[in-house]
C-alpha cells in the first residue's frame, strides 16, 4: 500500500471515530441490556420471536423496516416511517420521547438518557436475531 493510500485509509478511519461513526462507538453490553431491556421495555415488548405484547416483539429488530412486523396493529406514524432500524435510528429513537421521535406513535415512553444503558439496550436488541 502507498504511503498515500496508507495516510488517506487512516484519516478516513480516525474521521469515522471522531464523527461518531462505527461499531465501536455505540459498542454495549449485552448482558447488562438484557437488565435495560426489563426495566425499560418488558412491559410492552418482548424479544421471542412472534410474540407481540402491547408493543411489537422486537426479535430481529435490527435491520427491520419500521413498521413492518406482521401481525401487530402499528400506528398509522410508523407504518407510514422510512427508515430501517438499524443501531443509530434506535439511538435516536430510544434517547428521547417516542412522541417526539415519531409524532402521531402509540409507543407511550419517555426516553431513555443514560447513554451506557442505552448502548448496552441495543447491543441485547441486536444480539436477538
């Protein structure tokens, strides 16, 4: 590899970190989220595959499309999303009110603002597939 090439790769590496981009940045604990995910979201959700409580299951959730599970009776908001849940559109969506994230939601939580429990949340949600 030039030394081009070499200088080029490791710029665009360190930008990706300093932009907050990659695995790494948001990397959590997926024992400890397991913890997160019943105080946080058992009442509603559960990660078995096919079973919806007041909420969808959310096995899988990572790489699905909102709104898509079949069999669960979404709001008209996120049926009507286009995005695909991947691990920063939960951060986004999880860090503050489902209201304000997605306005006209039945989706009734306040947010969650402890950044490692949500890191740790999202690696169990993605460690359920």
């Amino acid at each position: 590899m030039s030394k081009a090439i070499f200088a080029k790769a490791a710029h665009y590496a360190v930008m990706m970190g300093v932009l907050g981009y990659g695995a790494a940045v948001h990397a959590g604990d997926a024992d400890a989220g397991k913890d997160v995910f019943k105080q946080e979201c058992s009442e509603c959700h559960t990660v078995k595959e096919g079973k919806n409580k007041k909420g969808p299951s959310l096995f899988g959730i990572v790489g699905r499309n909102a709104g898509s599970l079949s069999g669960f009776d979404y709001s008209d908001a996120l049926k009507n999303a286009k995005w695909v849940w991947t691990e920063d559109k939960l951060h986004w969506y999880l860090s503050q009110p489902a209201k304000q994230a997605n306005p006209g939601t039945k989706m009734k939580y306040p947010g969650l603002d402890n950044a490692k429990q949500l890191d740790d949340l999202i690696a169990y949600l993605q460690s359920n597939h």
